[in-house]
C-alpha cells in the first residue's frame, strides 16, 4: 500500500461551504493571512533588492532539480561520513515502516517532533500511535492541532483557523483548569509540560527544510527553539526529507535564508536556524547518539522530467502563495482536502498522487489570479499549472458531461463571427423574457450561481460591430492629422519588431524603470500593511508563531 | 499603419460604449481603427476549463482577424494577456505558432499602447469627481500594466485618485470560476465591494470589463451607486467636456 491519501469523499465545493458559513475561521484565517502577506511585502520592499534574489532562488532550485540525481547522491555520501544512517523510501509507506522499525528497534516509548510537513503527509503520528509510541508535537501552532485532532491548515501556521479563545479552551482542557485567553500564559503552560516530554523522549523526530549536499547536513529553520531541543536532547534522531529538499552547497543556503522567512512571516532572519552534520562527536556538547535520515520519494519523481510540473519540486514551503491566495482566505485550509494546501496544495496533492481523476476537483478552487506566483520567492507558475491541471482532467475524459456540452457549444459559436452574431440577436429576443430595467436578476441557468450575489447586465439594442457601420463613418469624419513624431515613433516599432526586438514599446511597467516623470503617487504608493494592525491577536498568530518547513 | 481594434466578445455584446470610448479617443490622435469582422472570443474560458481543442477553434479567429494588422489593441488587459499564452496553445501547429508569435508582439491592452506607442500620458481630460481604481490581475500580472493607468489618471484634471484597499485583489471572477465556485466567488466580490466602498468613491474604474461586470453587478445587487466605467469611458467622458 501506498501512504498515498484518499480521496475525501466530500468535494471541495461542499467542503468551501463549510468555511464560508465558519464566521471565526473566516475571521481567523483573514487577519493571520493580511498580517503576514504585508509583512513579507514590507520585507521584500526593505531587503531592496527582492527580485534580483527571487530570480537566484528560482535558478539555485532549476538547477538542483535539473541535476536531482547528481547531488542526492553526494548528499547521501556525505552525510554516511558523518556517521548519519540514510535511507530511502520510494513510498510513504515505506518511509513509516522505516521509522517504525527504528523506533521497535530502539523500544522507544515516546517521540518529540518538530514542525515538518512530509510527515503529516505520512500519517506518521497514527502509524507510531499504532505501535505503543508516543508522538508529541512540540511547535506550539502543531501541538494546538494535535489537541484539537485536526490536521494543519496552513503549512508555516498550522493553527490559522482557530482563534485564541478556541486555543483557550483546548488548552483548558489539557491543563485540566481554566486557563485565560492570553497569549503568555497559554505558551507558558504548553513549555512547561513539553519541557517533561522532551526529557522523556526516546526519539526527536523532524522535518528537513533544506539539506546540503556538499557537506551532508541538514537545516532546519524555526522560531520557538523546540526544534533544537527536538535534536539536542532525545538519543535517537530521525529526519524525514523529501528528495527535492536538497541544495548544493551552504553559499546557496544563503540565498534560500534570505528568502524563505521573509516570505513566509516577513522575518528578516529566523529565530533558529539549525545546521546538523551528523550524530554527536565525542567533542559535542550535545546531539544524538544516533541520526537518521529517511529521504521521501513518495510521488515527487513523477513530476522529474515533466515539463508542465517539475517546477514544483522547487517549493521551499514558505507558505507566502497561500498568504497571497483569496481564495484561500475565504475557505481555510481543509477545504483543500489534502495535506498540503493552498495554491501549492491545490497543485501539489494531485500531482504527488499522479492520480488526476481522484484530486480534479480542487484545481477548480482558484480564479487564476497569479497572486501565488507573484508572492512565490522561486517563482513558480502555479496558476498555469491549475490550468495545466484542468485540461489534463479533460483530455482524460474526466470532465463532467453538461460541461462538455457547453464547451463544445461555445466552440461552434465562437469558431464563426458569423454564428456568434447570430447567436447575439437570439440572445437579444430571448433576454426579453428575463431583463426588468436593464438587468436579469432571476436565478436561472447559468446565472443561478452568479445572480445569488449579483445582477447581470442585458444586451444593449445594438452591438458594437452593429453600431460600427454608422460609427466608423463619423469617425473617420473626426479624424485628426497624426502628429509626425508619433508617426515615426510607431513605424520605427514595427521596424523594430522584424528585426527581432520583441519586447518595443511594452516595457512591463512592475520592472525595470518607471514610465513616470514625476514621483509616485500617494494612491501607488500605498501599502497594505498599512491596514493590517486592527484585529484581536490569536496566540499562534503573534510575531514568530510557528516553524517554516 | 493599421491599428486594429480586438474589441473582446464582451465588449462587443455587452458593453459597445467601451469600445467606442477606445475608438474615439484614438482618433484624436489621427489613429483610425478598423474592426476586422472574423474576431470573435480570445478563447480564454475554454482555455482556463481545460478545454483547449475548444480555445484553438476561437483563438483562430483572432490569429486570422489580426494576421495583416500592424498594431491590435483591446480594451481587456485579459483578453491580450490570453495572446500571450497562445505559443502554448498551438505548440503542436506550425502555422498558428508561427501567427501566434508575431500577434503577441503586436498586441496592446489600451493603456499600453496610449502611452508606449503613441507617447501619450495627458489626454487634457477634466474630470472632477473622487475616482478609485481596480488593477485587474490578469493585466497587471500576466502584461506588467500598472503604471500606465495610474499615470493616465494623475494628469486628467480635477480627478481626486482615493486609494482602494487591497486592491490588488482578485474580485472572484475567474471566468467559470464564478459559475462553478459561485459562493467563493461570492464571497471574493463581497470582500472588493466592501473595499470599494471603504475607499469613498464615486466612480471605480478598471482596464477589464468582466472584472468590472463582476464588481458593479454585486454594487448594484446591493443598492449601492458607486459608478463603474472602464478607464477609456472616463477618459472620453474627460475630454469632450473640453
Ligand atoms: S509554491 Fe512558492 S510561495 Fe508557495 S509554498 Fe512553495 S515556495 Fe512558497
């Protein structure tokens, strides 16, 4: 078996659904997202010189992946000289079995774990769980959802969804007493009962957030300090990583340490970063008697050598698309329906199941607005491959048949200027049915959906290519005599074109130099994170919540 | 010179006074557009479902429309940044590749071709009302337009620019995405809506007139006046007062 998730039985429309009717999530998920999204745009603004890195980001991840094989294999030589057991699994299953042989092998009775991803896609805690081995989630975000039974709805913050008097109440509970809804008191009791855990545990389990191949090291980066404790203190540790985790060398370490906090929280700096080659030495002050590390294929090769999606082996997990996405402000995490979610999860979970038909659903959940791209420190274009996703579903024959349908008869009306003309003067007739005072406002068809929250604009009498008869003439009765410089300017473009100079005249005003004269505008000049400080503060929402990997 | 209008099938069936804006304000400045029939649709809602056999037979009729033009331009930062993926939709055919690639570099949403090709940034528009403004993504991040219309304002006299919060926000439309996903998109116009109302301004103008359909239709669903034109409106609007 694979540990391969399945599908939910639900949709993601239904699952939508009962985000939006979820007034604190909604609220929640909204203040966390709008903090951070103007904290890592406040970043990138001071860092000065943002896209210039984000493009070395982009081209450090190209190239690593490009050449996966090359330097997983010095990673894992590496990292056998320092003394580190490596695995490697080409399932998820195969990566608990691993672990859970490590575990009866060393008759661990308990585990600590620092934030990581990768292994809530395993379903590692029930499988430890299912042996007698106690898994403890240490990140404070973590171990809220843990209490709570939940899986993470946001890969940096997984507790974005609830508020801090739910946070309150589950942790009352825990402490067995009432306790207040006040940041310091709750983070002071989660510590002092991890403290205990920590001292007890047999094994520290982590993530990896980057691995180096040129010296075998693995990196974690975090905020609370329990991921170093996660690695000083338990005898045994293991590291789950997923092959495309890996960097070359610890020079391009550092662009991806400028990068990631900055996306992910606004940080300039995370609060920890740890770099770990191998067990303890006799030297050490502290560190495991005993390291390993389980490198995760788990469907990620699937996307090696796919031109559409092996960019998403790039991701460093920052969070910043899911920040970014209004769609994921209004539904959460969960309606998403996987592990990972968000635009990267919206692309990722389909893609890791090589299983379109089952996941098709959730590609559907975004407007292709591109404002995950725009925030992705190593560019990644997810919003083409949503795109990608859905004509995939398509050719499958996935798509569902009323939709097909519907295509195939915008195709016939729009293959023929002649036929869509046609097709106007009969909507024109037939709108009379429905248009009271120039709109349609019933419900009906098509508009079902759309006319619950709005009403739709009729045809006018004329279209434009009718009025262009009596138009152009008066037009062309008022023309003006074109300006000689503005003459030449434009034959000089389209001269310009044919030798080649694609680009003539379209300067993407977001790049390179301003097209103004003067300075910019208060109105351009506006920020969000202007407006970002209102709302109450959840307690996995302060500054520094959270782990990234 | 032939400077083609790409009116968009929207504009061509919903919204004619938008083109005719474009056509107007381009003939000031001696440019007289022609409107070549065979366009129809960009191919963009099939193109986004998926549905790219369906996009080719529409997009066709723009890569025929155009093939002869020496400048196109469109009134929908969307509909132009839709050339910009038709290598990718006609990777597999040499002959509309090759089409694809020369429209592309051909191409203009209004704003750009105002102020890049004809060098135009003050129009002596007047216009005196309080005027907000929504970046449409498609034309801000797929084209780069966002500057141009800005700058297009700033000179346009007694215009007062408010700033709208958020605003480059998605306002849900997304094409199908708000047929399929409707209370997601419902709830992303609700969130624009009441962005363009905290922003205190009569008159919301954008470069895309889906996204404005989409905004001004939930304005008027909840009685709200707030104006919605598209900027080439405005700027007409501005100028024939003079
Ligand atoms: S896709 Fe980009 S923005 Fe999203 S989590 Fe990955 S690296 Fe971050």
């Amino acid at each position: 078996m694979s540990a391969a998730q399945s599908k939910p039985r639900d949709t993601v429309k239904e699952r939508a659904e009962l985000a939006l009717n979820n007034a604190f999530l909604r609220k929640a998920v909204k203040y966390t997202t709008e903090k951070l999204r103007g904290g890592k745009q406040q970043a990138a603004e001071e860092h000065g010189n943002w896209e210039a890195w984000r493009e070395r980001g982009r081209q450090i991840r190209l190239h690593t992946i490009a050449h996966l094989d090359y330097y997983l294999q010095e990673f894992a030589e590496n990292a056998r000289a320092n003394g580190v057991h490596v695995h490697v699994a080409d399932t998820g299953a195969e990566a608990v079995e691993i672990a859970l042989a490590i575990a009866e092998q060393k008759r661990a009775r308990s585990a600590v774990k620092s934030k990581s991803m990768v292994t809530e896609e395993l379903h590692l805690n029930q499988a430890l769980e299912g042996i007698g081995v106690e898994a403890i989630e240490t990140d404070l975000g973590e171990y809220i959802i843990q209490l709570a039974g939940e899986a993470p709805s946001h890969i940096i913050i997984p507790a974005i969804h609830k508020n801090r008097q739910q946070i309150a109440e589950l942790l009352s509970k825990d402490a067995g007493e009432t306790l207040p809804p006040d940041t310091t008191v709750l983070a002071g009791f989660v510590r002092k009962k991890l403290r205990e855990k920590f001292l007890e545990a047999d094994l520290g389990i982590t993530g990896c957030n980057f691995a180096i191949a040129e010296s075998g090291s693995m990196v974690l980066f975090e905020n609370e300090g329990n991921a170093r404790m996660v690695t000083t203190v338990p005898e045994t540790q293991i590291t789950f990583m997923g092959m495309e985790r890996i960097i070359p060398s610890w020079s391009d370490l550092e662009v991806m340490a400028t990068l990631l906090p900055r996306s992910a929280t606004g940080q300039k700096l995370t609060v920890y970063m740890s770099g770990i080659t191998g067990p303890k030495r006799q030297e050490d002050g502290d560190g495991p008697e005993e390291m390993h590390i389980i490198i995760i294929d788990n469907g990620r090769s699937l996307q090696l050598g796919d031109p559409e999606f092996q960019e998403l082996l790039n991701c460093i997990r920052c969070g910043a698309c899911l920040n970014a996405c209004p769609v994921y402000r209004h539904i959460g995490g969960h309606a998403y329906g996987g592990t990972y979610s968000g635009p990267i999860g919206a692309v990722l979970t389909p893609a890791l199941q090589g299983n379109v038909a089952e996941w098709d659903d959730i590609a559907n959940a975004s407007s292709l607005c591109g404002a995950c791209y725009e925030a992705c420190p190593v560019k990644i274009p997810l919003h083409d491959m949503l795109v990608y996703l859905r004509r995939r579903k398509v050719e499958q024959g996935y798509s569902p048949t009323l939709e097909r349908w519907a295509m195939k008869g915008y195709a016939a009306v729009m293959s023929s200027s002649v036929k869509l003309q046609r097709t106007l003067k009969l909507g024109k007739l037939g709108q009379k049915l429905v248009v009271r005072d120039g709109v349609i406002k019933a419900r009906i068809g098509p508009l079902e959906g759309w006319n619950r929250y709005r009403h739709t604009p009729g045809l006018p009498e004329q279209s434009f290519r009718e009025r262009w008869e009596t138009l152009e003439p008066d037009i062309r009765g008022s023309l003006q005599e074109m300006d000689a410089g503005m003459k030449e300017r434009m034959q000089q473009l389209v001269r310009s074109r044919s030798e080649g100079n694609e680009n003539q005249g379209k300067r993407d005003s977001s790049e390179g130099e301003s097209i103004r004269s003067d300075a910019p505008t208060a109105y351009s000049g506006k920020r969000n994170s202007d407006r970002v400080d209102r709302e109450e503060s959840g307690v996995n929402k302060g500054k520094g919540g959270g782990n990234h990997g | 010179m032939k400077v083609s209008l790409f009116v968009t099938c929207i504009s061509d069936a919903v919204y004619p006074r938008v083109a005719e804006a474009i056509a107007r304000l381009l003939a000031r400045y001696g440019v007289a557009v022609d409107l070549p029939p065979v366009q129809t649709c960009c191919g963009q809602p099939a193109y986004n479902s998926g549905y790219w056999q369906e996009a080719r037979e529409a997009a066709k009729t723009i890569l025929d429309a155009f093939a002869d033009s020496d400048f196109v331009v469109s009134p929908s930062g969307s509909c132009t940044g839709m050339i910009h993926h038709y290598d990718k939709l006609f990777e597999d055919d040499p002959v509309y590749l090759e089409k694809a690639r020369v429209l592309e570099q051909k191409s203009y949403e209004f704003t750009q071709f105002l102020v890049h090709v004809l060098g135009v940034t003050d129009l002596g528009a007047v216009y005196p009302h309080k005027v907000t403004y929504h970046p449409s993504c498609h034309g801000s991040r797929i084209l780069g337009v966002k500057e141009e219309p800005l700058v297009l304002m700033e000179r346009v006299k007694g215009l007062e620019l408010v700033p709208l919060p958020f605003a480059e926000d998605c306002c849900g439309f997304g094409g199908t995405f708000a047929v399929k996903m409707s209370d997601i998109s419902g709830a992303m116009v609700t969130e624009k809506a009441d962005h363009v109302l905290e922003s205190e301004a009569e008159v919301l103008v954008g470069l895309d007139m889906a996204c404005l359909m989409n905004i001004s239709g939930h304005l008027q669903y909840r009685n709200e006046p707030v104006r919605v034109m598209h900027l080439a409106e405005l700027l007409y609007e501005g100028v024939k007062q003079t």
